[in-house]
C-alpha cells in the first residue's frame, strides 16, 4: 500500500521516453494515464481485474511509479511537493 502522504500531493513529474519532462496536476497526472492505458493491449496481469481505465490509472497512482508499455520502454511518473504544506 502506498504512503498516506502521497495522496495529499497534488503535482507529479511524468517522464515519457523521447519526450521532455512535464509537471502536471493530479489530475492531469491521472488523465495521462489514462489515455495511455487505452492505447496499451495487453494490460499488466495485475491491472485486468480493473473495471476500466480509470480505475486502473487510480490503482497506478497509488501503487507504481512506472508502467511499461512496450519491452524496456517505460512512463514513469513522481508525486512532487510544490510548496511546503501549511500547519
């Protein structure tokens, strides 16, 4: 299970080879997923279980970190902090 904290965060680095670096929101972040898990067939055993793609983007969000979609070609994607959090 994932850290609690990642949860709160609300921007995350996503890496896609050939491309450069973007800061998106979590939204945007579970968009992107998204959108490429449609275009992915076969998915990962672990995510066939999943009611759609959405649902599979979500479980990826609160367990991975990347997701292969071709041999030895991988998205990436990292919560980061953008400000320090307000006490």
């Amino acid at each position: 299970m994932s850290d609690p904290l990642i949860r709160s965060l609300d921007h995350y680095v996503v890496l896609e080879p050939g491309k450069a670096e973007q800061l998106l929101s979590a939204a945007d972040t579970l968009t992107w997923l998204v959108q490429r898990l449609m275009d992915l067939s076969p998915w990962p055993e672990d995510l066939r279980g999943c009611d759609g793609a959405i649902e599979a983007a979500e479980r990826l969000i609160d367990t991975a970190c990347e997701l292969e979609i071709s041999p030895g070609v991988c998205l990436q994607w990292y919560a980061v902090r953008l400000e320090p959090p307000q006490s």
